[in-house]
C-alpha cells in the first residue's frame, strides 16, 4: 500500500495541476469568445460567468482523460529517470504489479470521467441552451453596452444610451433607429428621448420613453413625419427563433439518449460511454511509453505519446460521425476504435516480452 500510495500522489499531482492549466486556458478562449459576443450586442453581459460555470463539466470530460495520460507519462518518466522504478524492479515489484496499482488509480479517475459525461455536462450542457435560449439573453435593451451604438438584426436596427441604472431599468439619452417596410416601401424610424424605462404589463415588457421626439422617412426625400412625445411606448419583441431552437444533442440526458432510434443519439450515447473507458486504454499506453533512462530523459517520448492520444481521439470522433451518417451499424459503433488501440496497448506495454521470446524463437532455431 505504501508504493500505491507513492504512485498515486506523484500521478495524481501532476494530474490536477495539467487539468489545472488546460481548464484555465480553454475556459480563457472560451470567455473571450463570449466576451466579443456581449461587447458587440449579440449576447446579454450578466449571463456569461452563468454560462462559463455550466461549461466547465464539459470541459472537463476531455480534460481528465489527457490530464491523466500526462500525468502517468510525466509522473512515471520520472521514477525511470532518477532510478526509482529499477530499485523497484530489483524488489520483486513486476511490470504486471505496476500495471495493476496503475489502473486501480485510472478506475476512480474513469468513475469522475462517467459521472461527468454521463450527468453533469448533459445537464450543464441544458443549462447554458436554457440560458442561450431566454428571450432577455438576446434581447435588443439587455445587450446594450452604455456609451456605444450597437446594431441587431444585421444592421436593421441600432440603439444607444449614454447611462444604464444598475438593474438596466432605465437608461438616459437615448437613441433608437429601425428601418421598418410599409407599402413596399422601406422607411426609417428614428426615435430620441431624455430618458426611458422597462415595465412589465402582464407577459409583455414595454420600452417607454419620455421627452423625445419620433422621425419616420425615407434617407434623401423630404416627406418626414416628426412628432414630439412627452411619452411614448414600444413592445419589446422577443427573438422566437433563439426560444424555439431545437435541443442539441449534448443538451439531452443520457436516458433519453438510451431510449432514442436517431443515429446522432446513439453516436452520442456512444460517446459518452467512451469517455471513461478511454481513461484505462490511454493509460496503459502512457505507462508503456513512460519507460526511459536518465540519458534519454522523461520528454523522450513525450511527442510520439501526444500523438499517439490525438489519432486516438479523432479516430473516436471520425467514428462518431460515421454512426451518426449510417455508414457503419451502431452495433459497431465506436467500440471498434478501443478494441484496437486497446490491442496496441497490450502490445506496447509487453513488448519487451514479446521482443524476447520472438529473440528466443529465433536463438532456438539457429
């Protein structure tokens, strides 16, 4: 117990401080991508920690499996390079012992990795389509920036105020312009107040506002209407077609994926099955190539490895793609692509046994 011990913390540590990093830098591009979203108007700035937060199971699923991989690489690469694993060798402690503790500690890793993919991202996945599909997440005066002319729906239309309350009630010197079409022809309507507020009347929101003046023409010709208001009020149309959006696959839970005949479901269901029981195969591939010299060093085969863990997971990817078209039976699935790399697996990892009986073979005969 002591040595599983030992190994868990070493594989263990580098393990969180990998996910560490790699959570940090995706959620990083991830935020900005959002953030450039919310400066230009297309979505509501208060709901962006909201979706951050709900993303991170997401993230997560496909960090572990590589965090882990790295860590048994880098974690194990070391023990070879200062010796450890040959004082361990010498004690009688076997390749298949090594192997042994090494997915006893994959297991629990496997255990978060399902519970993730299987609950937590499908449920964080329907939050954030909650959130995304909320008429206020979209709505022309929640994604209003104060201080900067924003436009919506490709340009058609354009608002601006100077000052927002901090509940985004109210705002003060405002500008609103919309082309609209009547009689085939196309008109624009330009409206201007000292200031305006939100209220709610039953189900529907209003924009009122309050000392301002109306403009409504064609640019270039002179027939315009003008009308002065002491206040005015305009219904604010939410977007139907972000609150009818369709429910992504990912967003679906993973019983309705079971009881579902559609290929993209089951590629799905498929998927998230996958996700764990990558963990034990990548595994025995980076304790395979964690084997070294202090010569050689402990990055040796850090590249062969990263690649080796990226046609893994495009090959997982591709296959999904091909159950999803129907060009293969979802009764082969994706399972196809673990039975192989499974196989590689067991042959790298004994492939000094088999290096030495195919040696031996040769030796007898001669």
């Amino acid at each position: 117990m002591i040595i599983f011990r030992y190994l868990a913390k070493e594989v263990l540590l580098v393990m969180i401080a990998v996910s560490a990093a790699l959570l940090l830098i995706i959620m990083s591009s991830r935020f900005v991508k959002y953030l450039a979203q919310a400066a230009s108007g297309d979505l509501a700035s208060d709901v962006l920690l909201t979706i951050m937060l709900y993303r991170i199971p997401g993230f997560l699923e496909l960090i572990l499996p590589l965090a882990l991989f790295l860590g048994i690489l880098l974690a194990y690469g070391r023990l070879y390079v200062e010796s450890e694993m040959v004082v361990l060798s010498a004690c009688g402690f076997s390749p298949n012992r090594l192997l042994l503790f090494t997915l006893l500690i994959c297991a629990a890793v496997a255990l978060l990795v399902g519970l993730i993919s299987l609950w937590l991202s499908p449920t964080g996945a329907a939050r954030v389509q909650d959130v995304f599909n909320d008429p206020k997440t979209y709505s022309q005066i929640n994604t209003l920036v104060p201080g900067r002319f924003q436009s919506q729906d490709d340009g058609s239309r354009v608002s601006y105020a100077e000052t927002l309350s901090k509940g985004r009630a109210e705002m003060r010197n405002v500008f609103m312009s919309q082309r609209t079409e009547r009689q085939g022809q196309s008109k624009l309507v330009v409206l201007v107040a000292k200031n305006g507020k939100i209220v709610r009347k039953g189900a529907e929101r209003y924009l009122e506002l309050y000392n301002g003046y109306r403009y409504e023409g064609l640019p270039g010709e002179l027939d315009y209407r003008v009308m002065q208001f002491a206040k005015y009020g305009q219904l604010l149309r939410e977007p139907q077609d972000a609150v009818r959006r369709r429910l992504k696959v990912e967003a679906k839970s993973t019983s309705e994926l079971l009881n579902s005949e559609d290929p993209k479901d089951r590629a799905a269901m498929q998927w998230r099955f996958s996700l764990p029981l990558l963990v034990p195969i990548v595994a025995i591939i980076a304790l395979a190539l964690s084997r070294t010299d202090h010569r050689r060093g402990r990055f040796i085969k850090m590249l062969p490895a990263i690649v080796i863990y990226l046609v893994y997971l495009l090959s997982l990817s591709a296959a999904r793609s091909m159950v999803e078209k129907q060009q293969i039976p979802a009764g082969i699935g994706i399972w196809w692509v673990h039975v192989v790399f499974f196989a590689g697996a067991m042959v790298l990892f004994y492939m000094d046994v088999i290096v030495s009986k195919v040696r031996s073979a040769v030796v007898k005969k001669q």
